[in-house]
C-alpha cells in the first residue's frame, strides 16, 4: 500500500512536471487576451514570432466551447500556432477597456467590429503591425482547418490567394 502511495505521487509529480515545462516552453496558449494587445504584438516581435493569433468568443457560444476542446488541443493545431504566434482569446462579454494594436482604448466589442468580426467563434490572425491577414469564422470543419489557417498566415500565402482556395489546394496533397 505504501508503495502504491508512492507510485501514485511520483506520477503525479512527473505529470505535474511536464505540464509546467509546457507552459514554460510555449507561454500561454490561447489563454486570456492582455489588457494591452499592442504590448501583445511587441512582445511576440521580440520572441521571433510573426504575430497574434486572437479567438473572439462569447460566453455562452456553445461552438466556441467545442472549438476550444477539441481542435484548438489538436497536437498539429498546438504545432502551427504555439511557435508561430502568440495566442490569445478574447471574450465580446466584456466592456472593460483594452489597448489595441495601435495603442488607443477601446473595448472588446469595439475591436471585434473595428476587425470586422461579426459572429464567434472566429479566429483572426495579425502580423506584426497589427494588420489581420487571416480569419476563420465559425465553427472549423476540424483540427486541419485550424491549422491550415496559422501556415496560411505565417507562409504569407494571403498575398496571393484567398484562404479558402489555399485549404482547397494544400487539402488535396494529402
């Protein structure tokens, strides 16, 4: 029985250990949005990354929800993301005042509309300057979908395609 207490507790430790080695490693992922989003934005310069990743969603979105337990844990969704972007969410429920990228205060509804979100869940990705050049709206037809989007905007390929033709065209390689 001793034993067992052991056992259980030393597992319990290394389970413990990696999650914090994870956190440690790749930040938060797609935690709680900062106050300052343009703070945000210099801080993921800094760690090389090419931008922010920002999930609008409301309390009660029951997709929201879904998109959060099941694509967004995806390992090939945590692959193009956490080295890639930094990654936030930010709740429409609330009115507390927030920096966007260019400094001013606003609120988060106000961002969403200022970033042309009109439902959630929607994910929006911005480059370095603050620009989004990537958006998901609505409910991913999966975890690829999810992904798709973070390659489409870290390869740039918004230059030169609209997303939907990208995800048509790097879905048919596989």
């Amino acid at each position: 029985m001793r034993n067992a207490a052991r056992l259980l507790l030393l597992l319990l430790l290394a389970v413990l250990s990696l999650l914090a080695g994870a956190a440690s490693a790749g930040g938060t992922y797609f935690g709680p949005a900062p106050a300052d989003l343009r703070a945000a934005l210099e801080q993921a310069n800094a760690q090389g990354k090419s931008g922010v990743a920002l999930l609008f969603e409301l309390q009660d979105c029951s997709s929201c929800v879904e998109l959060k337990r099941t694509a967004l844990p995806a390992p090939r969704v945590r692959r193009a993301y956490g080295p890639n972007f930094s990654t936030f969410v930010l709740g429409l429920d609330s009115f507390e005042g927030i920096k966007d990228f260019q400094g001013r205060i606003t609120t988060a509804p106000e961002f969403a509309q200022a970033s042309r979100v009109v439902g959630t869940p929607t994910i929006v990705i911005y480059d370095l300057q603050g620009i989004p050049v990537a958006r998901l709206a609505g409910m991913p037809q999966g975890s690829a979908e999810v992904a798709a989007l973070a390659r489409y905007a870290k390869e740039g390929a918004y230059e030169n395609e609209p997303f939907a033709r990208y995800l048509s065209r790097v879905s048919q390689r596989r």
